[in-house]
C-alpha cells in the first residue's frame, strides 16, 4: 500500500498575477475556490482538488507566479 501524503500541493495553471488567495485555515472541498488569477486571457479561479483545510498559503496577493508554481497546500 502506497502511503498518501499529508497534503496536497495547489499549482498555477497558467502564467499570472495573484488576486486573491485562501487564507490559512479555511475548510475546502473539491471545486471550492482557493485562489483567483488574472492571467492574460483573464480572470482565473483555482480550485481545490481534495477535502481538507488550507495549510498556508506559497504566494502574496499582486505576486507573479508562473505555470506549476505552488500557490497553497490542503492538508488532508
């Protein structure tokens, strides 16, 4: 049996600018929205993918981040 990690890492998809992000401690599901973008086609959401709470937060709001950069953690 293949242990699951404690938390689950949130990435950018895409190349943007932070609008908004969760903050620590927050209860979210999957499909719950942890963080807004604005990309160059956009506004973004970026949602959850598991059940849990916000563990903390990788980024600032106005910061820059690029595809793949982590912008929260869920712990499970």
């Amino acid at each position: 049996m293949i242990p699951l990690p404690p938390f689950r890492l949130v990435t950018a998809p895409s190349d943007a600018r932070v609008s908004s992000v969760a903050l620590a401690g927050a209860i979210v599901a999957p499909g719950d929205v942890v963080a807004v973008l604005d990309a160059p086609r956009g506004v973004m959401p970026v949602l959850a993918t598991v059940h849990g709470r916000v563990g903390g937060s990788l980024t600032a709001a106005q910061q820059s981040v690029s595809v793949g950069d982590g912008i929260v953690w869920i712990e499970r």
